[in-house]
C-alpha cells in the first residue's frame, strides 16, 4: 500500500481535490473524491499527515479523519494563499495547501469538538438576531421620517414610534407596514432574550467563563466567547493572543525605521468588535467621578490618546489577562493601586 508523507485536501460541499506527497516531497496522488468516498478511501490508509483549509465543515472533516488515526492539520487561508500557482483552480489550491502545511514556523487552527461548535453556534445566532433587530428596527425609523414621524435611536424608542405612527394621518398601507416591522422586532426580542437565557445558564455552568467574567468589560457573552472559541495551549503568551485577534498595530517598518500603524484586524472580527465594546463601556463608567474603574494605567492612557484607541490598547490588555487566567487557572486581580477622579 502507498505510503503518503501529507495529503492537502482542497475541501467544497460535493467534490474534493485531495493532492498527496511521498517522503521526498515528489506527488503521488491528485484525485478528485465525491463526499461519499472520503471516508472509505481514508480508511485504507495508514496514518497520515492530511492538511486542508480551516473553512466551512473543515471542524467536522477533521474529527471525521482523527477518528480514522490520521493527523490533521488545519491551516488559515491566508497562510496558503501565497503557495497557490498561476491559474486558480481545484487541483492547485490541493497543492498549495499541501506545500504550505509542510513549511516550519506556521500555526495551526486547533480542531473544534462538537461541544464547542454547538456552543458557538448558539452565540453567532445571538449575533444574527441581534443584527436583524437592528436593520428592523433603522428600516421602522427610516420609513417613518418618510411621513415626518421622527424617532431616536435605541430600541426603547420604537413602543412610541409605533404610537406615533398610529395617530398620524398617513395612508393606512404604510401604518400596516410599519406595524409588521414592529411585530417582527417585538419576536426578534423575545427570540433573543430566550437565548440569552440559555447563554447565562451556559455562562454559570462553566467554570472558565465564570473565571474570566471577573475582567472588568468582560461579561457573560465575551467570557462565553473565549472560553469556547480559544485554546490558551495554542500561543505561547497573551501578545501572541492578542496579536492573532488583531489587536496589534501593523507594521510598516523597511530600512531600519520602524512605522507602525493601526490595528492589523486580523483574526476573529467577532471577538475583537466585543473586546472592544466591553472596553469602550470600561472607559465609559472609568471617566465618572469617583469611578473604582479608573486606574492608573487608564487615566495615563486616556490624557495621551483619544478615548476610541484607548478603547482598542484596554481591549488589546483585556485579551492578554484573559489569556494568563486561561492558561495558568487564575482569577482576575484588581491593581493594587487605584485613584478616583476623572480623566482629562
């Protein structure tokens, strides 16, 4: 039976282009495989290296194949897009992943378990929902300023917009309209708060999530977030967390001169945009008289820089403190110095 040194898996919902190398790195094998083949056609091999993109349904094909003894790798895309040859197609994106899982120094997506994708799943559909409350609830107020009817922004004030609408003298297709929006926000809300229900019931059943809601600016949906979308045991420090969430400047630096710009906004957009709104409301309870939010290191950082960057570095130190209490087991410790007052 052929031995193969790595397969790359170019992964789609039907049709997958598997490319495979021997010990000297010279290609053995470049075949497509329906869906239903592919664990037939694992099964023969002894265990092997098999890499593919960390895509849509890479989690499930991973597990599916660990099942099988084999060791899979999961590689970012961005990592592969460089070894990928002129003319795209199916065959050289197998290659390329193959060739791009074989270089040293490069880092690895941790296989997800079912319990983690499931728990996932429950806080991108939150964010979906919320996302389609929104877009209701702006599509309500803009109709609305149609006929004159004005509102402002927040959900506490579509009840009296609806109201507003009602006792406006406007065609009664568009009072229809506007009341169908409303029911449909009003189910998006009940929608929502049964799985945030659901969510701090999760929250206090994990003892990772509990730990790392003692952060200030870290509640139940981001300490939920971290504790089942990140492995501690997969970056060697905080600074390499923080740097894979985006939270880092990027740098330009050519010639000796270093130039660093603004964040790298790479990684998980979704943790960083909730890092970053737990910050902000950080900054936003520090700057009150008397607040115990404030610190020394805050109160410096907000009389140098423009409260929205420093919302982005509190998020940036956030995520680091995040790291050591999952890596090392630890529960937050406030800093022993803190001083009232508001900042400048």
């Amino acid at each position: 039976m052929t031995e193969y040194k790595r397969i790359g898996i170019d992964t789609s919902k039907a049709v997958f282009t598997l490319h495979g190398i021997d010990q000297t790195d010279r290609p053995l094998l470049r075949i497509n495989l329906r869906r239903a083949q592919m664990v037939p056609f694992f099964a023969k091999l002894p265990p092997t290296q098999i890499a593919m993109e960390a895509c849509g349904g890479a989690h499930y094909w991973a597990r599916e194949l660990i099942k099988l003894g084999h060791k899979v790798r999961l590689i970012p895309p961005q990592y592969v897009k460089p070894y990928v040859k002129r003319g795209k197609n199916d065959r050289n994106d197998a290659e390329a992943i193959c060739e791009a899982a074989g270089r040293p120094g490069k880092n690895f997506v941790p296989v997800k378990s079912v319990t983690q994708q499931a728990q996932g799943m429950v806080l991108k559909v939150r964010e979906s929902l919320v996302g389609q409350r929104t877009l209701l609830a702006n599509t309500l107020r803009g109709h609305a300023a149609e006929f004159g009817v004005i509102a402002g922004k927040g959900l506490s004030k579509i009840g009296p917009l609806l109201t507003a609408i009602e006792q406006t003298a406007i065609p009664s297709e568009a009072k229809d309209m506007a009341s169908l929006l409303g029911k449909q926000i009003a189910d998006l809300d009940c929608k929502i708060k049964e799985i945030e229900v659901n969510l701090a019931a999760a929250h206090k059943a994990n003892a990772v999530s509990r730990r790392l809601a003692t952060i200030p600016g870290v509640g139940p949906v981001i300490a939920l977030t971290l504790a089942t979308e990140i492995d501690p045991e997969a970056f060697e420090s905080g600074r390499h967390l923080a740097a894979w969430a985006g939270l880092t400047p990027k740098e330009k630096s050519t010639a000796g001169k270093q130039r660093m710009g603004g964040i790298s906004r790479a990684g998980n957009k979704r943790l960083r945009v909730l890092l970053v709104s737990g910050a902000t409301s950080v900054i936003n309870a520090a700057v009150k008289p008397g607040s115990k939010q404030m610190t020394d290191w805050l109160r410096a950082l907000l009389q140098r820089k423009p409260r929205k960057l420093a919302a982005v570095a509190l998020a940036n130190k956030m995520l680091r403190v995040a790291w050591v209490l999952m890596a090392r087991g630890e529960v937050y410790r406030r800093p022993a110095t803190l001083t009232g007052g508001a900042a400048a």
